[in-house]
C-alpha cells in the first residue's frame, strides 16, 4: 500500500467515515419542568443531626414563606465539595448548604413522574433500549443571598455513574443559574426564569406550583451563579447504568437520523474497498465522552492490579455508543481499549513510523519497572499498532521472542490501524513506574481510551458479503 494512488483513495474513503462520526447529533444535556401536586412538592427534614425534632416545607403551598426556608437553612450544614480524594470546606469556592439523605424525605417520586424516561430518550438514546436508568438520591442543597458554586466537575462514585440529575423546587430566587460548559460551547439553566408558585411555566396555561430539573453527563464543567436574593433549594440524584438483568430490548420505532445513516454508508463503502486493510487490521476511533474508569475498585485495589477497561464498552455515551453499535450492525468485533504510546510524541522509526504503540484490554497498574514497560507491552494478547501505511520494517519484532521481562512469552501481534477519528486525551489512565538513572526515580505512562473496530481482511469481508 506504498502507491500514491491507492493511498489517496483509501484515505479519501477514512475521510468520509470521519466527516460521518463528526456530524452526528450529541445530546449532553436535557432538561424541562414538572406539575406538582399537593401531594407531591413537600421535604421532610431532622433539625438537628442527632435529634428527633421534624421540619416541613411544603412547595406548593401559597403560604410558603421566607421563615419556612430560613428554617431548613438553620437545619443544614455547610456544603463541601470533592478535590482528590478529599472532602473540602472552602466558602471563596464554594458557598452552600446541605442536607445528606439520612436526614430529609421528599414526596416527589422521580421513577413515577417520568423523568427518567425523558432522560433515556435524551442522554441514552443511541444506547441498547434494554439499558435502565437507576437514580439515587444523594443530597439536598440550599443557595441563599450570595451562595455560589464555581465551576466543577461532578466526582464519579462508580464505574456506572454516567451524569447528574438535578430538581429545583419552586421558590422565588433570583440568580443561581447553572452554566454547563463542554470544550469551547456553554448553556445556561434558567431556573429562576423557569419556576412559578402560582403562575406555572409560561405558555402552559397551568397553574400549579412547577419544578424545573436539568440532567447531564458527568463529564459536563458546571457552575452555579451567585445567588442575588431568595433561596434556590435542590435535589441531585447521580444516575448510574442499572445492574439489573436488562429486559429484552425493545424494538426501535424511531426512524435512523440522516447523519447515522451516513455514517453507515461511509462504512460500508470503507469496508468495500480491497484497497483498505487487506490482510486485515483495526479500525480507531477517539472517544467523544470521558469515563471514569475503576472507580469500583478499593485505592489499594486500583494501585495493586490491572483495571480492565473492557466494561466500558458496556456503558458508552451518546455518539460513543452509536457508532459502537453502527460498527457492531456491520459485523465489526468493536470495544474499548486503552492506547499505550511508549515513544512519547517525538520517538519515530527512520521510515517515520512509531513502533512502540500498543492496544491493551488493561490499564497497567502502578509500580512497574519502566525500564521494562515495553517488554511488558509487547506480549500477547495485547496487540503493537503500526500505521496502515507503514513499511515492511514497522512489522519486525521488537523484542526477543524467548526470554522477556518475566520468562516465556508469546510476543504481541502486529496490527495496522486506521483511524476514522484522532485519539484524545478526554479519558486517560496514568500508570507509575520505577525508573533508574544515576538515582532510582518515578515516571508515568499514559493510556488513553479509544474504541477499536477490529477489520476482518478483504477476503474474509467479501466472502461475508456473498453469504
């Protein structure tokens, strides 16, 4: 595949596939309002953490009043938030208060009221139909004159844990806004602008007290605006994959969106050519969503052992799992792994192409020896990545075949690869090891996140094609 000719097709069709996966549509947020009803809008609370005393606030009453909010304010405590693996008391950062579940009751029921449902049509609609949303309640926080959040991730508590789901109940306030921000675009949440006791939403024509919710990926930058005068009160719930056995799937009555239809045209006509991968090889795509990754695993756990990143695969996001299940419909093997480059940015053969880059069903946990790290890579089944384009010399063994860095081994197979979209750092695992020089010291290695479509040679897909 050295002729100019066959390079410029074979890189016009990629072209294609990646302008394809570009295109399409990404929902990272959703949000709207709910009627309450008088059954439906009041918080129980304990006053004080190791009493019995009861406080009530109830959302939808007219008589709601400044002391009835001032009164769950007095109950809370103030609120932290997460850096490392720390809890963090700072007002200049973050001003707030809080309640933890143990301590307060809502009557509204966020499986009945449907929400759920609009968020899997929204964040999780490119996903399998199976695939249920488990939320769970985690705090209750309270904005007042001049409380503020500035601008956070949210800590993931779980591998599952895929985005927030937060409730604002109606109350009259004036700021808090929640800004979302994702690289270079931003959206605001309006929820002062959006509640109403006795009005209701504008353009309803409804008269019930409404609350507002918005609901996100985890991996969405958000802030809350400082709040100039009343109290915006909340509920988050973090929303995780459930873990229950998924029911069948359902089948889809929505039609396919012209950009995923593109994107499986573009496939194909990749898949079609003899000119790409003949012998086979792989086909990559950057992730477009972080994950957080062995977040069920103790620290002691996460530093001592491997973390597969396979499981990923499972719970993808948005144009991640479209284009998962795109390649999948086409026959594809297609699933996460993490993409080791040894040589850094700057290490390249004489012929220009880099020869210690691996595919992994594994993050590498800490501790390793680094002088030892490519040894360690380059066994099966992880997988040495050379360019789809690379010369013969790119295929060499890199390392001996009999002895390596723990006795027998089988080396790790070569495989050129394409890439339909650039890997990125948006989800990446850092790995500690051991190096020596004139002193032992302490370097890294880096993995980032791709999902790989593993391509069958032509013949193969010919012969698939006829069947």
């Amino acid at each position: 595949m050295n002729d100019q000719t066959d390079t410029s097709i074979v890189n016009d069709l990629l072209s294609r596939v990646r302008e394809s996966a570009e295109r399409l549509t990404e929902t990272r947020h959703c949000s709207g309002t709910y009627a309450l009803s008088s059954n439906t809008g009041g918080i129980a609370y304990r006053k004080a953490a190791t009493g019995t005393e009861a406080g009530w606030v109830d959302f939808t009453s007219p008589n709601l009043s400044e002391a009835d909010l001032t009164g769950l304010v007095d109950a809370c405590d103030a609120a932290t938030f997460g850096r490392g693996n720390e809890d963090v008391l700072d007002p200049s950062y973050r001003k707030a208060w809080k309640l933890d579940t143990s301590r307060f009751a809502i009557q509204f029921d966020v499986i009945q009221s449907g929400l759920l449902d609009a968020v899997h049509g929204a964040l999780l609609r490119f996903n399998d139909s199976s695939l249920k949303i488990n939320a769970q309640l985690y705090k209750l926080n309270v904005y007042g004159p001049g409380s503020h959040f500035k601008s956070h991730l949210d800590t993931p508590r779980s591998d599952k844990m895929f985005g927030s789901l937060v409730v604002i109940f109606p109350t009259e306030h004036i700021g808090g806004d929640l800004t979302l921000r994702f690289m270079d675009t931003a959206w605001t949440f309006e929820s002062s602008k959006m509640l109403s006791k006795t009005g209701g939403d504008a353009g309803t024509g409804d008269s019930a007290a409404r609350l507002a919710w918005v609901a996100f990926y985890s991996d969405i930058e958000h802030e809350v605006s400082v709040v100039e005068s009343g109290y915006r009160v909340s509920v988050t719930y973090n929303l995780y994959y459930s873990q229950d056995t998924p029911a069948p799937p359902l089948p889809s009555v929505t039609p396919h969106l012209a950009e995923e239809d593109s994107l499986r045209r573009a496939l194909k006509d990749l898949l079609s050519s003899p000119l790409v991968l003949p012998e086979g090889g792989a086909l990559g795509f950057g992730l477009t969503f972080q994950y957080p990754i062995g977040k069920d695993l103790s620290e002691a756990e996460t530093r001592s052992k491997h973390t597969p990143v396979g499981p990923i695969s499972d719970v993808l996001k948005g144009t991640d799992a479209l284009v998962k299940r795109v390649c999948n419909e086409l026959g594809l093997e297609c699933d996460i792994k993490a993409l080791y480059d040894l040589d850094g940015d700057d290490w390249y053969e004489e012929d220009g192409d880099k020869f210690n880059v691996y595919l992994t069903d594994k993050a590498y946990g800490d501790g390793a020896d680094g002088e030892y790290m490519g040894e360690r890579m380059d066994e099966a089944p992880n997988l040495r990545v050379v360019n789809a384009f690379a010369g013969e010399a790119a295929l060499k063994p890199r390392h001996s075949t009999s002895r390596g860095w723990r006795g027998e081994k089988i080396l790790a197979p070569v495989i050129r690869v394409l890439w339909a979209t650039p890997a990125n750092k948006l989800t990446t695992v850092e790995t500690t090891v051991v190096t020596y020089g004139n002193e032992p010291g302490v370097g890294w290695f880096y993995a980032s996140l791709v999902l790989v479509a593993m391509i069958p040679s032509y013949v193969a897909r010919s012969q698939a094609k006829a069947a």
